[in-house]
C-alpha cells in the first residue's frame, strides 16, 4: 500500500533521490492528509431527502399592485404616502412584474433545478377587502396558475400565508392589534386552504412575527407606526394566536385528507455574550427578541419566556402600569399555541455580540441594541459585510443558532426558510454571494453531521432581486439579477444561480461545477 503512495510520488521527478526518509515520510503524511480530506470533501453531502429551494415573497415580486379587483395592502398605503420612508423612494408598484411574468420566474426555479419554491399570498390579491365573504377570481387563477406551473415542472410549492402585506382595511380596524384579526386570519387561512391544500403540502402561516411587531411598530416596516411599548406586544399575542388558529384549522379540516404540514417562520439572529458578565443580558435578549414569539409554541410548559414574562411585569409595574404589557395569555390561549407546529421555520441571515447597555447609552432598535432590555449590540470586525448595513457575515453563527434550537425545543425538525446575501446587484460574477453561499451551507451540514441537529432542507433567499422593503432596490439578494429599469424587467443568472445549480446537482456544498448548465 505504502509502496503504491511512494510510487505515485515519481511525479516529483528529478529530485526525487535528493529526498532523505524523513523528507519521504513527511511527503507520504502530507499526500495521506490529502486523501483523508479529498474524501471528507466527497462525502460532504446532504442527507437523502434534504430538500433545497429558494424564496421571494408576493409584495416583493408581484406588481401589478391594483390589477382587477386587488384590494390595496398597507405595504400599497405607505410606499404611496410615505415614500420617504422607503430609501429611494421607490415602490412595489411593478417590482418583477412576476404576477405577469410568472412563467419567467418558474423557468429559472426549473433551470436550478430546485426541489420546492416558497412564495406567499396576497391576502388582499385573494380576498380583496380582507374578510372571506368575497374571494378574487383572479387571485384564485393566479396562484393556481402558479402552484400548477410548479408541479407540472416537478418542483414543491412551499405557501407562505402572510408576508407582511396585510389589506389595509383591516388595518384601519386596528390591524394586529385587533383580537378579532385573530378569527379573520384563520378565515383567510381556511379559503386557501381550500383552494389550494389539494396541491400544497407545506405552509408558512406568518413570516418574521418579530419583523410584523417588533419591526413595523418602530415605525421600520408598513404600517410606519410608532408603539413597541404597547402596540408591538399587542400585535405578539394575537400574531401568534393567529398562525395557531390557522393551523388547528389545517389539522382539523385538511390533514385528515391532504397529509400536510404547517408551521411559522421566525427570523432569529445569533447572539453571543460580550464577555462572561454578559451571558445574562444576552439570554433575556434573545428571550425578547425571539423566545417570546418561539416559546409559547415550541415549548413543553407553554407560555411566555418565565424569565421574560417576569421581567415585563416588574418593568411595567415600575412604570405606572395597572398591568403588564406583555399581555397575558389565558390557559385556552396556552393550549391553543402550544404544539402548533410540524416543523421549525428559521429565517437566519446574521449574528450579535450583546452585552448590557451603559446608563444612557443610546440603543437604536436592532443597529445599536434593544431599549426594551437595555441590551447594546455590537458586531466583530472580522465579520464580513454586505450591502445591506445589519448584515454581517458569521457562517458559524448558524450553526450555533441550530445547535441552541435543539437545546430549547429538542429534536424538532427544522427547515431553513430563508438564508441569503446582499449586494448591489451590478455584477453578475457575485463571488462574495457564493462564498456566503458555501460557507453557511457548510456550517448547516456539521449540525447535521456533528451535532445532529434534524434540520431537512434549506432556502436561499432569494430567487431574484426585488423589493427590499425600506431599503427599496438599493439591496440586491437575488440568485438571478432583475433590470428594473427596462419594462420588460429581464432577469439574468449570476455565477450563484450557477453554483446554487451544482449544489442541488452535488447535494453538497461543494457545488458540482463539472457540468455547465444554462443557469
Ligand atoms: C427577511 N435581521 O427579513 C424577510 O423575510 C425578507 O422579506 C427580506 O427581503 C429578507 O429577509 C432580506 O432582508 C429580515 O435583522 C429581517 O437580521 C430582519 C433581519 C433579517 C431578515
């Protein structure tokens, strides 16, 4: 065997007998690392059955804003009064035009070769003034044309019922706020359900309860209000009550027939504690920026974070409060949320180093920290950058985050529903995309294979450039580029359409890039 190496090592030629043993011996140990990791690179593969895919979301893509009978959606009212408040002053009036060009879209899905695509719903493109007495006909067509066009191209439809484009005359009730949003939103749930349960078998009912109240209550995202003291806790209890009605209702009048699974999808960052001294201001971080939307359905006992919910209470009392603000949830409401899951949904894009605030630092909510703990948050100069501002790159962070996810919940499983990179979109040879790319999804398989951490199937957000939110098109997180500045709205692959091609192909990280593909 030995003699075989050596053999092999007559490709050093000439100098050959100039090598002592020890020189021979160190070449041998060197060429069997060599090996060793040559194989650890070819079985580098996800497990059978890992499903991998890529998301966009119907305001970010659609256009076509008030097409037939679309009702009008808070994200329409704000880009339309406040268009300050977006970066360029720009709207989703047209985006992608995907709900024209929709047959483009499924061809780059088919072109990757990826195994589901996850989209959402307009609530109000299908139910036009919010309520179920009336649903759109051409919504209805629209997203059947779509799923259909999927199967028919052997590609999953993932469903997400609600991604923060809510009709705006539901707002003018009080939106979140509301407790009866709850009932309207299982209402809403039932008729796509309905419509469309027969040919989806995976479902998103809320996308980012933390972007829909901790979020736009900071006035960041649509609707543009002010009121993280109240309104933003408000809008917690019957965000989640909602996503819980939403899936009783599957369980109950779907499941039985269709088989299917239902769940929510969080947005949760990876924070670490500054120094020992600060593990216990980073742990009621994380409680409030994320256990509070998480425990209460993923947790044996149910219920608020206990450490949160007395946190909240004491602050409240302190501060002229009949009650807490952190409205209490009764023992039905307990009951109701918990185990109102299939999967665990985890939109991941960054990391946080947390340590306490000094008295009267400043604490921009999420760039400098969270007021609300009085938590600063800062981030590691080795970090890498993106275009974006709050996205710093910490592949291992993941990990980390998949890891604490396991502890809390045990061995649930997890489908990573979003993960992605920012540029400015001008080059299509985005190598810094395809090294976050490769490096998260490396770090996703050592959970898998390390710390076996059931995490089956990962999204990369996102399918093609669209709108991102206040940052407008000054953000570009797609596989494929889009031109908004011609009518036609041509889309285009970057080199990440490519690689992300070799990774379904490869079902690894190191993507198969020994076939070219038209991607
Ligand atoms: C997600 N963070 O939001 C949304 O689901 C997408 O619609 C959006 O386009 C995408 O990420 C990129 O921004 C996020 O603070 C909100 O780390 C907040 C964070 C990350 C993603």
């Amino acid at each position: 065997m030995s003699l075989r190496i050596s053999e092999s090592l007559d490709v050093i030629g000439p100098y050959r007998n100039n090598f002592s043993v020890g020189r021979k011996m160190c070449l041998l140990a060197v060429v069997g690392v060599l090996a060793v990791v040559c194989e650890r690179v070819a079985s580098q593969r996800f497990p059978p059955g890992f499903q991998f895919g890529a998301a966009t979301s119907a305001y970010q893509i659609e256009g076509g804003w008030n097409v037939s009978d679309k009702g009008e959606s808070i994200w329409d009212r704000m880009v339309h009064s406040r268009p300050d408040l977006i970066y360029d002053h720009s709207n989703a009036d047209v985006a992608c035009d995907s709900y024209h060009l929709w047959e483009e879209d499924l061809r780059l899905v088919q072109e990757m070769g990826l195994d589901f695509y996850r989209f959402s719903i307009s609530w109000p493109r299908l139910l036009p003034n919010g309520f179920s007495n009336k649903v759109s006909e051409d919504g209805r067509r629209y997203y059947s044309a779509v799923i259909d066009g999927l199967r028919a191209r052997g590609v999953a439809p993932v469903l997400t019922l609600y991604h923060w484009d809510l009709p705006q005359r539901l707002q003018d009730l009080g939106g979140w706020t509301n407790p009866l949003i709850v009932e309207w939103f299982a209402d809403y749930a039932r008729v796509a359900f309905s419509l469309f349960a027969d040919r989806v078998h995976t479902w998103i009912t809320i996308n980012e309860p933390g972007s829909v109240c901790d979020v736009a209550y900071r006035g960041f995202l649509a609707p543009g209000l002010r009121d993280h003291e109240v309104g933003a806790l408000l809008c917690t209890k019957h965000v989640l009550l909602a996503h819980a009605r939403a899936y009783r209702v599957y369980q109950e009048e779907f499941k039985p027939k269709y088989h299917g699974e239902v769940s929510i999808a969080y947005q949760e960052c990876w924070f670490e504690p500054k120094t020992d001294q600060d593990l216990e201001i980073t742990l009621l971080t994380r409680e409030y920026l994320f256990g509070r939307y998480s425990h209460p359905i993923f947790s044996a006992a149910g219920g608020w974070p206990p450490a949160l919910e007395r946190y909240m209470a004491d602050k409240s009392k302190k501060e002229g409060y009949p009650r807490s603000r952190l409205p209490a949830f009764t023992p039905d409401e307990i009951q109701l949320l918990k185990g109102s899951f299939d999967f665990y949904g985890l939109n991941h894009y960054t990391s946080r180093v947390v340590r306490g605030a000094a008295p009267g630092e400043p604490l921009a909510f999420i760039s400098q920290g969270v007021e609300e703990v009085r938590a600063a948050l800062e981030t590691r100069p080795r970090w890498g950058t993106a275009t974006s501002s709050w996205l710093k790159v910490n592949p291992e962070g993941l990990r980390h985050l998949l890891k604490l996810i396991k502890q809390q919940y045990g061995d649930v499983k997890i489908l990573i529903t979003e993960n992605g990179y920012s540029d400015t979109g001008d080059q299509l040879e985005d190598r810094d995309r395809v090294n976050y790319y490769k490096d998260y999804l490396e770090q996703v398989l050592l959970a898998i294979t390390e710390d076996a951490v059931r995490v089956v199937g990962y999204t990369a957000w996102s399918l093609l450039d669209n709108f991102e939110w206040a940052a407008g098109y000054t953000s570009r997180f797609g596989l494929y580029s889009v031109d908004f500045s011609s009518p036609r709205r041509p889309r285009a692959a970057r080199a990440s359409a490519r690689y992300y091609a070799g990774v379904l192909r490869a079902r690894g990280p190191h993507a198969d890039t020994t076939r070219n593909t038209t991607a």
